[in-house]
C-alpha cells in the first residue's frame, strides 16, 4: 500500500492544484469593465477568480453592492468583497495587495493639441465626466465642477463618443472604462485619435477577505500572476489589445 501511495505522488506533475471543494462567495457590485454580471465578470474579478483558482477554490459572485459588502463580510456571510480600497486591517476583514490600478484619466481629440500640464489647465474648457467625480478626485478638481461648461453624465457609456465628436472639449474618466466603451462592439477600434494626459493619480483597488490566512495566500500567488501574460490577457479581453503600459 506504501509503494502505490509513493507511485501516485510519483506520477503527479508538481504544479498540480489540489481542489479544495471549496467555493467562496465574493461581494461586488456591477460596474463594466471591472465588474460585470456574465460568464465573463470583468479586470477585477477575472483577475481574483483566477488567482484563488490557482490556491484550489471555486468562486461564486454576487452583487449587493459595495456599500453593504464591508459589514457582510465582517459577518462573515461572504468571504470576501472586492474592489475596496486599502485600509487597516480589523477583525474580521483583512485588504490585499492591489489587484489593479484604477487609471483616472484626462482625454482630449490628439487633433485639438491640447497640453494641460495641470488640472488647473484645464480651467474654462469644456469637461464631461461621470456623475459624482469630485468626489473622487480631490480639491482641485472640484473648482472645475463648479464652472459652466462643466457636465456628469449618468451614462458613462456615452462619453467616448461625445469626445469623438468633439462636444467637449475633455473627457475624464477611468482608463480601461473609456476603452471599454468606446471598443465595445469593435476591438480594432483606432484608440490613436486621442490624448491621455495624466493629470490624476492612480488608484489601487484590492480585495477584502474575512480570513487572514486566506488574503496572505492571495498575496503570494498575486505577487506572481501580477506580471504574467495571463494578467494582461484578462485586461486585453475587456478593452483590447495596445493599450497596457
């Protein structure tokens, strides 16, 4: 009985994943390209999906929101939530490393020639942007909210091609979101008719788990897949191909 235990070790290629006949139940709450109800479930959860796949488990997404999600964590009726964005680790609820960076980004038509230095450059020009923004980035953007030409929209899906048609004269929004919509039904679509100018810092989005064990084990294996082809095929799937650093 030894010799076929010891055979069977033998004959199992090393990288082998023992399943864990677990599945763990993930919070989210939907927002494309990031997070999408579908077989494919967008940057952040394919990303996650795939990493804890690698530790052994199956994964299950629901969308209650992210509002919520914290607290149902802590509770431990979900085993994690994702995206949040880095805080102190409590009882009950530990952040991972980052598993993508949000890319706040200023756009403008390459042919206008615009070359804002600042936010502060951006000052009398017109700016369409997502319901909410100032409150996302920062103080100075929120003296450019308060001028007239100056517009939300509710429907992020729209602002590529307001741009395209030159009714605004910027844009601002999340990089692979603007993509995204602006490549959702062609990803040949020529991304080169526009300017990005890095005016906003990025910012880390990570998962929050209720077990430690678990978000130390996440880290390790994120350390690795961080950098691998497998990382920026899952970004290429949403957006399409060119447009990674």
């Amino acid at each position: 009985m030894h010799y076929l235990v010891i055979l069977f070790l033998l004959i199992i290629p090393a990288n082998t994943c023992f399943a864990k006949n677990e599945t763990l139940v993930i919070a989210s709450s939907e927002g494309p390209p990031h997070m999408v109800r579908g077989s494919f479930h967008g940057i952040d959860l394919d990303i996650i999906q795939a990493i804890l796949f690698k530790l052994g488990y199956s994964v299950k997404f629901e969308f209650p929101g992210l509002a919520r999600g914290k607290h149902l964590v802590i509770s431990h009726k979900y085993d994690a939530i994702a995206p949040i964005f880095w805080q102190q680790d409590e009882k009950g609820f530990y952040t991972s490393d980052p598993i993508v960076q949000y890319k706040p980004m200023v756009f403008s038509l390459k042919r206008n020639k615009l070359n804002p230095t600042s936010l502060r450059d951006l000052k009398g020009a017109s700016i369409a942007t997502f319901q909410g923004a100032p409150g996302y980035f920062g103080p100075e953007f929120t003296l450019l909210a308060n001028t007239p030409k100056y517009q939300e929209m509710v429907d992020m899906s729209v602002l590529s091609d307001l741009l395209v048609k030159d009714r605004f004269d910027y844009v601002v929004l999340d990089k692979y979101i603007f993509y995204y919509y602006f490549r959702l039904k062609n990803h040949n679509r020529d991304t080169s008719i526009f300017t990005e100018h890095n005016l906003i810092p990025q910012v880390p989005a990570s998962i929050g788990f209720h077990d430690k064990n678990l978000r130390e084990n996440f880290n390790k294996e994120l350390s690795f897949f961080y950098h691998s082809k497998a990382y920026f095929k899952i970004i290429e799937r949403y957006i399409g191909m060119g447009l990674i650093e």
